[in-house]
C-alpha cells in the first residue's frame, strides 16, 4: 500500500506575505496621493503663475512711477503729460505705436543727437535693467487712460476735454510714408473713410480692430507671401477685420463706408515696393499706419 508524501513546508510563512501585501497597499495609497496632488498643483499652477506676474505688475508700476518722478519727470513732465523741453510719454500716439521693447531701448541707450541721455549702467547709467522695466511698465499703465496729443514729439500737453464725437466721416490723405485720420475720433454707425492719393506711388488701406498699433501680429518668417516685418494679415481674425480700400493709384480717391462700434481701430498700408536688386520696402514699416478711435 503506497504511503502519502509528506506536505513541506511553506517557502514563505504566511506572515510574510501580508506584510508583502500591506506594502503593496501603502505604497499604491502612496502612489495615488502623489498623482492626485500633481494634478491639484497642476490645476492651480496657473492661478499661482497670473498672482505672482499681476504682484510683480502692480510693484513694478509703483516703482516706476518713483524711478520716473525723480529722473525723468523734469524734461517730459509730472506723470509724463509733457509741458517740458522732450516729448509727451503719456499720450495716445506714442502709447499705442510704440512697443515695450522700444521703450526699453529708448530709456536704456538713450537718443543720439538729443538731451536723452542713456539711463541702463550697460550705457554708463545709473539705473539697472530691472529699474529699466520698472519705468517701462509704469509707462505702459498710463496708455488706457492717455488723452490724444498729436504734438506730443514737441511736448505739448493735452488739449482740453473735447464734446463727444460726433464725425462720420474721416478723410485720410495717403502719402510716402504716412496717413493720418482727420478727424481722429468718429462718432459709432455708419463711418465714411474717404483715403486720397497725394503721393507718387500706389498706396492701400486696411482696417481692423485692435487695441494699438504695437498689438498687430507681424509676419516672422522669411519665405512667405509677405516680407518678415509686414502685417500678417493672415492671422487677423474675421470678427476684427473691417476692411479696405484695395490699391488707391497716385492722385486717387477711394471712399468706403463701414459699420463701427465703439472702441480702436487701427488703420495701415501693408504694400511691398520691390526694387531691381530684390529689396523690399514695406509703407507700414516706413510709417504708414494710424490709431482711429470710435465713440
């Protein structure tokens, strides 16, 4: 009669095993504490990221504005509205066609032939490039609220407060290289834009909603239909593209009539003259672009 074989012993004791299994568990617990909390922060990092750039905002204005009173307030003005021996920095025109980056350069390096001095220590100044954009960022603020001053390169103040607008109809004369609204400010509804010729060569212009002129998106790649430096029109959305007169030959009047409601417009040559050596010039970087404002 055969005999029954003998049943070993476990190769692990069973209390090992749930102490496997109880690390097994905690550190799945673990694991699912970590993955929540990363998608918690992730959620929340934006918010953090927009607290700390409107903080950093609201003390570079503060700042600025000091930086400013004490260095720059005697030749452009208190609070930049002019009234002194350089331009008016809180107006309209300079405001709204001249970048962040500009103003840097301009405080930084100054502007070789005039009292600008240059104010960066990398130009033998006294201000460092965070002071820089702390005057740049409190320059920027004034723009919302910055009154139209078109002599604001002589340092002229703003004019009294004018009575609301009440034009329909703004001719703009069209030259090399620059078109300037008259008048600037036009009454909402039906807005006539009657453009003329006065120069030599055929200029156009576009029309679309934008907060300033520095807010168009420019073409940044060579290669393409337009030259890098234009306005790419392209990426304009239809709800902001008014439109525009296509090309008006020296001499010539085009009149377009188009439905505004209030706010900023902006308006702009975007045509490219080639020469026989292949160079391009384009009228809206030579200075053929203009704010148009509806009340």
């Amino acid at each position: 009669m055969p005999r029954e074989r003998p049943t070993p012993e476990p190769f692990e004791p069973n209390s090992l095993e749930r102490s496997l299994n109880n690390y097994l568990i905690v550190g799945l617990v673990f694991m699912v504490a970590l993955v929540a909390g990363f998608i918690a922060y992730r959620l929340r990092e934006p918010t953090l990221r927009a607290d700390a750039a409107a903080a950093q905002k609201t003390s570079y204005t503060t700042l600025g504005k000091q930086l400013f009173a004490a260095s720059c307030a005697e030749c452009h003005g208190a609070q930049a509205t002019g009234g002194g021996s350089a331009p008016t920095l809180n107006s309209k025109q300079f405001l709204s066609t001249t970048s962040d980056n500009q103003i840097h350069a301009l405080v930084s390096s100054g502007v070789s032939g005039t009292d600008m001095p240059a104010w960066s220590l990398d130009f033998g100044g006294t201000l460092t490039d965070e002071q820089v954009r702390q005057v740049v960022t409190y320059l920027r603020s004034l723009e919302p609220n910055a009154p139209s001053i078109p002599d604001w390169r002589t340092g002229a103040t703003a004019p009294p407060a004018a009575a609301p607008a009440s034009a329909s109809t703004t001719n703009v004369p069209l030259t090399e290289y620059a078109m300037v609204p008259d008048p600037a400010t036009l009454k909402a509804g039906s807005v006539k834009v009657v453009a003329h010729n006065t120069g030599t060569i055929t200029h156009e212009l576009v029309l679309v909603r934008a907060p300033s002129v520095a807010s168009l998106p420019l073409v940044t790649t060579a290669g393409g239909e337009r030259a890098v430096g234009d306005v790419d029109e392209e990426a304009i959305s239809k709800a902001d593209t008014i439109g525009e007169t296509g090309d008006v030959k020296p001499g010539k009047t085009v009149t377009k009539t188009f439905r505004l409601t209030p706010g900023t417009y902006v308006m702009f040559c975007n045509i490219d003259d080639k020469s026989a050596d292949g160079t391009v010039l384009n009228h809206f970087q030579h200075g053929m672009r203009a704010v148009l404002t509806v009340k």
